[in-house]
C-alpha cells in the first residue's frame, strides 16, 4: 500500500496511540475508554487498539461525531457527561469497568474516567483541554482503594531524545497503514490562512479527526 499526503499527515498520531497504549506497561487490557472519540489522536487510539483485539468504549457529543467514531474502530458510543460516564461504563462491562482510560479533556471528565476503571485499571491524561482534575486525585484513588488503580500523566516528547524508540514508534504505525490495519480516518481540511479559524474549531471541538492545512 502507498501512503499519500493525506495519510501521512495521520501517521503521527498512529505513532502517538501505539505510545499511548504502552503506557500501561503493555500488560494485558480488554476494554479501552476513549473520551471524545471523534478526535484526531481518539481515532488513532481507536483503530489501533481494534486491531489488537481490544474492545473500545467512545463518548461523543453529536450523532455526527458517533457515526465518526464507530466508523474509525470504537466498538460502542455512549454519552460523555462526567456525572453518568461511570454508570454507563460499568453497565456495558457487567460492573468490570475499562483497564485503560485516555483522558486529553481533565476537569470532571478526568475525575469520571478514574471512577469507571476496572480493577488494576489505569487513567492516562495526556492534555488538560479544561484544566486540572476538578477535584483531589489522590482522595479519589482512596476512595476507590479496593480497585488498586494507577494514574499516569503522558507525553509523546518524552522520547524526543531516544531516537531509536521515537524511530521504531513511527515505523510500527507506517507498518501498520501498510498491512491495512488501520487507515488514515477523513480529515478537515482547510487553507493555512484560516490558521486562527482551524484553532477556534479545535478549542471547542467542532472537527472530526485530523484538521490539516494545506499551505
């Protein structure tokens, strides 16, 4: 398979979710949480955990972006608000909740990831869109002692200076495009004079996958 510019400009996020989806140690997981899952880097993590065989659980907030996400590998979509994430988790896992949770969002939504996590399951925040967890991080994990869970904080820069790992993460994602088990999902794409535009979308999460500017 031959890559074209449009699939490319994709693979950075490929290599971002394999990262991502080692977070945890590569121990063994089933079900992912994918908050958001309409976005660009969601979309990766998606398609490549799909192609491990694991289950993935997506929020959405518009049928739009759930026909999205079902499209580019999340197995269910369900409804994102903080407040009820965690029931709706828990009722599609028979009370296990998810082994891996991938937060980019924080606040609230940070707080509901932790409380939908399986036993030994692990919350990954690699942004903050909303700011800080809204409220003690270290008081929920107390609360939910009894689950042994885990938090990690994640950036895809902390292997800028081993060249051989950052090397090695995007050949596994070329690898990947290549045997066809993951695709670069449609992307939004607009002229770079509209750079300001294609931010203000990306602050209030109004495109779907990849936004690309074209020069």
């Amino acid at each position: 398979m031959r890559c074209g510019t449009g699939d490319a400009v994709s693979l950075g996020n490929f290599q971002l979710a394999i990262a991502l989806l080692a977070s945890n140690g590569n121990l063994p997981a089933q079900t992912i949480l994918v908050p958001g899952a309409a976005g660009g880097v969601a979309t990766a993590l998606a398609q490549v955990a799909r192609a491990r065989g694991l289950r993935v659980i997506g929020t959405a907030s518009s049928e739009q972006k759930r026909a999205f996400a079902l499209e580019n590998g999340v197995s269910e979509v369900i409804d994102g608000d903080p407040a009820t994430l965690p029931e709706r988790v828990m009722a599609l896992t028979d009370g296990r909740g998810a082994d891996l949770a991938f937060d980019h969002v924080g606040g609230a939504l940070f707080i509901a990831c932790l409380r939908s996590l399986a036993p030994f399951g692990m919350a990954v925040s690699y942004n903050i869109l909303s700011g800080p967890p809204a409220n003690d991080v270290f008081d929920e994990l107390r609360k939910l002692l009894g689950r042994s869970l885990a938090i990690r904080t994640f950036s895809i820069h902390t292997v800028d200076s081993d060249i051989a790992q950052r090397r090695g993460l995007m050949e596994d994602a070329i690898a990947l495009m290549a045997a066809g088990k993951v695709r670069a999902p449609r992307a939004t794409r607009m002229p770079l004079a509209e750079a300001r535009r294609a931010h203000e979308l990306l602050d209030r999460g109004g495109s779907l996958g990849k936004l690309v500017l074209a020069p």
